[in-house]
C-alpha cells in the first residue's frame, strides 16, 4: 500500500473502526506513517467522550420536563375543552334563565307593542267587532267559493258597457290585463 | 446490535404507536448524547440545551414518518444537527461576534477521579470546545457524528445529506487540524 493511502486510511478510521491488517502491515514497515499512527493514539483519547461534554442531571432532567409538557398537548387540550363546553352550557343556562325571569321569554320576537304585527291583530278584531262589515267568515267563504275567478273576471261583472269600450281602445293588453 | 441499541430500537417503536411513556424512556436513554453533540457543535450550554430540547420535541411530533431504515440514534441526530446547523447560520447572520460559551450551566463530571485528573479533564474539555469551534460547520459536525458518535461515513452522508467522498475529506481535514492543534499545544496522554 501508498503511505498516502495508508495514513488517510488511519485519519479516517482511528478510535472508530478497526485498522486493516494491510495498514498495520505497512505501518509495522514505514517509520513515517508509524509516526502518523503514534500521533493520532496519544492526540485523540485528549478529545475525551461525549460524558465528558454532557450537562448536569439537573438540567438534563429540565430539559425531560419541558419536553414531556411540551408533547402532551391532547391532555392538555382536552382539559381546556371540556372546560370551554362546561363554561358555555353555564353561560347559555344563565342567560336562558335571566330571560325566563325577566319575562323576555314568553314573546319569541318581543316586538314594541306599535308595531305592525299588533296593527293587524287589532284591524282583525275591529272586523270582527264591527257589525256593518262582512264576518271575517263571509269573506273567506266568498274568496273560497270560486277559486279560479280572477280579478279581471270581477272587473268585468261591476264595469259598463262604455268604460269597458273606452279601457280597451286606450289600453293595451297587457295593461288591460 | 448490543442490548442496549435493541432496546432503544424497542422503546422508539412503541413511541411510534404514542406510547408517551416510551419516548420519556427513549428520550432519557438518548439525552445525554444530544445535549453532548450539540454542546460541542455550538460551544454554549444555554444553547445546546435548547436545541436538545428542540430536537426531541421534534422528534416525537415525526415519529410517524421514522420508517426504521436507519437506527433511531441516526435519525435524532439528523434531526440536532438540522436543528444546530439552523442555529448557527442564524447566529453567524445575527450576530457580529463569536458565540462565548455559556457560564451559566456547567457541564458536569460523574466519575470519582483524583482532583488533578479532574481539572486537566476540565481544561481539555475546554480546550476541546474552543478548539470545535474553530473548525468550519460542516467539519465540525462531520468530526462529531463520526469520533464521538461512531458513526459509518455512509450514515453521516445520509444524517448530513452530504456525498460520501465530501464527509471523508471533512472528516480528515478535522482530524488534520486536531492533530496540528495538539502538536502546537503540547498535548499529552
């Protein structure tokens, strides 16, 4: 074997893997790659282990912990959660029961009493209550009676013979209609 | 495979179905090998322990695309030096000086030696790390996966994304530079 190949063999693998017996053959032989080998067995044990570069237990323990918190974030989580829903179902049945004890709860769309709904409410009852109108009853029952006479079948019963002579020379169809 | 390998290859298949309880198991087993890499990588303990943190963090968020064609130690450190390499190029673009290493947090040595072994382990862990940083990125990481991670130079290739040819010429090029280092330093065994 070269010296060079042999003392780039003994860089490579001295204090990691076995020589070859033909590097340790050629280094019993030449005094210069001897000289490499003797130099790299008393240099490399001074680089000491990877214990000698470790850190105290203490930290080292720190460092388990914060690791161990840090990959437990289902437990965590669902620790939060099941705080998060029981914190809702408190809030939705306190608001829920505020509003049955203010009243807010009987009137679904608690309108103002003005409003438009409450109009008609009270035009039903006056109709109702009014004896020279139509029941409510009548009127449903005339509506009822004849489903398919439209609104121009009806203009056509009350209008004469001029006016409707007159609206069809003026208008056109689809006005008409 | 030793036990101890096989066990890890064990507790990351369980981690791969959720087991939470494996991963802590795996990640404990595997911890002290990443705050080292990524210690040595960037010189500052603060921010080894960050991006040891950052990298099982990501590890188990990704177990389910780990598909078992490398080992899993290959794989968490593909993932720190991702994760360091991302750190220092955002630390060489933000800032003007050189990282100082962290006082804050010492490494620590476990083993019952005599005081004088201690503090020149002490100083050759130091000089180490300064001597780490001085070498390019991608040398610097070529160095670690393969002398302290024992890694082949087809699983840094891989780690690294890196050519077989490119990892070898990083790696010998480390190895050069340590051995002038040790030479200018007057290292002894």
């Amino acid at each position: 074997m070269r010296c060079e190949r042999v003392q780039e063999e003994l860089m490579l693998n001295i204090g990691v893997e076995a020589l070859s017996p033909e590097v340790l053959e050629h280094v019993g032989q030449c005094a210069e790659c001897r000289a490499v080998k003797d130099d790299l067995d008393r240099v490399l044990p001074n680089a000491l282990s990877d214990q000698a570069f470790s850190l105290s237990d203490q930290v080292l323990r720190e460092i388990q912990e914060k690791v161990e918190k840090s990959i437990a974030p289902q437990r965590i989580f669902s620790v939060q959660r099941a705080l998060a829903i029981a914190a809702s179902v408190v809030l939705v049945v306190g608001v829920s029961y505020v509003g049955f004890r203010s009243g807010g709860i009987d009137d679904p769309f608690n309108l103002p009493p003005d409003s438009s709904a409450d109009t008609f409410v009270q035009t039903f009852d006056w109709l109702e209550s009014d004896a020279d109108s139509p029941s409510m009853d009548a009127l449903f029952e005339s509506v009822d009676s004849d489903p398919y006479r439209s609104s121009y079948d009806l203009l056509l019963e009350e209008i004469t013979d001029e006016e409707l002579e007159y609206l069809e020379n003026n208008l056109s169809a689809g006005e008409l209609l | 495979m030793t036990q101890r390998a096989k066990k890890i290859e064990q507790l990351a298949e369980k981690a791969r179905l959720g087991d939470q309880r494996a991963f802590s198991e795996l990640m404990k087993a595997k911890m002290n090998e990443i705050v080292a890499m990524t210690y040595k990588m960037t010189g500052d303990s603060q921010a080894a322990a960050d991006l040891a943190q950052e990298t099982f963090i990501a590890a188990w968020k990704n177990l389910g695309s780990f598909r078992g064609d490398s080992s899993v130690s290959s794989w968490l450190y593909r993932i720190a030096a991702n994760k360091t390499l991302n750190h220092l190029k955002k630390e060489k673009k933000y800032s003007s000086f050189d990282s100082v290493p962290d006082v804050n947090i010492q490494p620590i040595d476990h083993s019952p030696e005599d005081p004088s072994r201690l503090l020149e382990k002490k100083q050759l862990r130091e000089e180490m790390l300064d001597f780490m940083q001085t070498l390019p990125t991608q040398q610097r990481l070529a160095f670690e996966l393969r002398f302290y991670k024992q890694l082949s130079f087809a699983e840094i290739g891989e780690t690294t994304g890196s050519a077989l040819g490119t990892v070898k010429t990083n790696y010998r090029e480390a190895i050069k530079k340590l051995r002038k280092h040790a030479i200018e330093s007057g290292w002894r065994q």
